[in-house]
C-alpha cells in the first residue's frame, strides 16, 4: 500500500506542502529512497543515461523499464511509483499507447506513467485516465525530443515559447494528468504555470515556483560518471568518489594479500559459523 494517494497529491498542493520526487532505478536505490521518506519515485528513463551508459533515452525500450520497475516495486513497496514510458511507446494513437501503459502497470507494478508532450497528447491521456492509468506529464525541456530541439537548453524564454507551454500545462489539465513536471524552464514561467492549474507542477531546474521537486538519484548522490554536472542539480553527497576509493582499496589489498585475514577464512574443524556459514 503506497502512502502517498494522488487525492492527497493535490491536498499538498493546496495547502503549500512541497513535493519531494526521485528517481530510482533498482533495489537498493528505491529502498534508500523510501527509507528517507520520499514522497514519490519516478523509474525515469533517465536510466537510459546514469544506470546503461547511452548518450540519450532514445534508446531505451519498454521492456528495460518494466524490468526496472519491478525492481524499485519490490525496494519501495510503501511508495507511490511513476514509471516513464520511453521513445515512441506512446504517440502512437491511443488504443497502442493503453497497451504498452497497461504492461507498464500490470508486469512492472508501476502506480502511474509519464509522458513527454503537451496538448497534442490530450487524447492518449484521456484514454488512459478513463482506464484508470494515472498520467504524470512532463514538458519544457522533453529528453526523447533532443535530435528535434537540438541540444539540452533553457525552454520558455521566448513569450511565444512561455505562451505555448502554459496552454500545453492546461491541456494536459484538462485531460486528466495527476501532474506536470517542468524541465529546464525559466522559474518565471514555472511559477505562472504553477498559479495557473490546479495540478503540482515538480520542478527540475525550473526554480523555487513549482509546487515540488524531482532530480535523478545519481546526480543528487554523485554516483558515477555520467552526472548532470547541471546548475539545476544539487548534489548532497559524492558516492563516486567513495565508491571508487573503497574499490581501490580492495584491489590494493588483493595484490599485497591484506585480504582475506584468518578471519575471513574457514579453517578445517572450526565449529563457530558466521552469518550462518559453515
Ligand atoms: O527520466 C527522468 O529522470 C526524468 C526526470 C528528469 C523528470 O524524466
Ligand atoms: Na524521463
């Protein structure tokens, strides 16, 4: 049972309480997360980037975010979980987009989906809505789009832009999304879209007027080495650095035969057994 309801979603809202969001990808991560107290995790296809090394969440098929979710389902069972869908698994006219949300849903345990777009994706939501699939929307900066935009840059700056974008945050209102994160705008436009719909808005560098936050667990922990190394990310803690350190030390000690010692060891006729090892 997740804590978190999408009714008390919009309760946090209106009563001022921000929303904290992370992604998580697997088990540890998605028990980490719950553990602190995390009130939403996104299975993002940001996974495509920080957990399978590719440039960008083109590549990153259904299949990798069912196997993903399951994972983070089974460390965070007490979560609510978002799950992306990835590149070309919806837009591609309602009845297929139901099914690969409905697998989403169904094989990965996922509470609710996301998609990238605006208002051109209101009858594909309406759809999954009306099949009782919670959407998240996400526009502003929209990764599966970047060979079409062209590059990771600020959205919404332009008045035409910032126009386009609060009718694209009230369509997808109005066709049912539970919520809407905003990527890469001007905290501006964020914080108009926020006073403008009666959904949170989760912000990821797009300032302090969204009505919660989202960032992706290895950038926030320093896990690796393809971090957004973004003025939008806060980073309060250098996992890579100590991971690297420790894994160093191990092999130092290998090749110097520091590890193992006696008492890693079982010494024929030793009675004692640790953790259940004999
Ligand atoms: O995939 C992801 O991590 C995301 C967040 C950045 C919102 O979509
Ligand atoms: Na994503």
């Amino acid at each position: 049972t997740q804590a978190l309801t999408l009714p008390r979603l919009k309760m946090m809202k209106n009563q001022n309480k921000p929303i904290a969001m992370i992604t998580a990808y697997d088990y540890p991560s998605a028990m980490l997360s719950e553990e602190a107290g995390v009130d939403m995790i996104l299975v993002g296809d940001s996974l495509g980037n920080v957990v399978l090394g590719y440039d960008t969440t083109v590549p990153v098929k259904l299949e990798d975010m069912i196997y993903h979710t399951r994972a983070v389902v089974r460390g965070a069972p007490s979560t609510m979980i978002v799950t992306d869908m990835p590149f070309a698994t919806y837009r591609i006219g309602p009845e297929a987009t139901l099914r690969n949300a409905a697998r989403i849903m169904q094989e990965g345990g996922a509470h609710a989906v996301k998609l990238e777009g605006g208002a051109e994706l209101a009858d594909e939501i309406r759809l999954l809505t009306s099949a009782g699939i919670p959407v998240l929307g996400h526009i502003g900066l929209t990764p599966q789009s970047v060979h079409q935009i062209g590059g990771y840059r600020v959205q919404g700056k332009s008045g035409e832009e910032a126009e386009k974008l609060l009718a694209d945050a009230k369509a997808l209102e109005e066709a049912g999304a539970f919520g809407i994160v905003l990527e890469l705008v001007t905290e501006e436009l964020a914080a108009a879209i926020s006073r403008s719909i009666g959904i949170p808005t989760i912000g990821i560098g797009a300032g302090r007027g969204c009505d919660g936050q989202v960032l992706v667990y290895h950038d926030l922990i320093r896990y690796g080495s393809n971090i957004r190394d973004k003025k939008m990310v806060k980073s309060y803690a250098n996992i890579g650095d100590t991971i690297r350190s420790a894994i160093t030390e191990y092999v130092d000690d290998v090749r110097t035969k520091a590890f193992p010692e006696e008492k890693h060891s079982f010494p024929l006729g030793e009675t004692s057994s640790a953790q259940g090892i004999t």
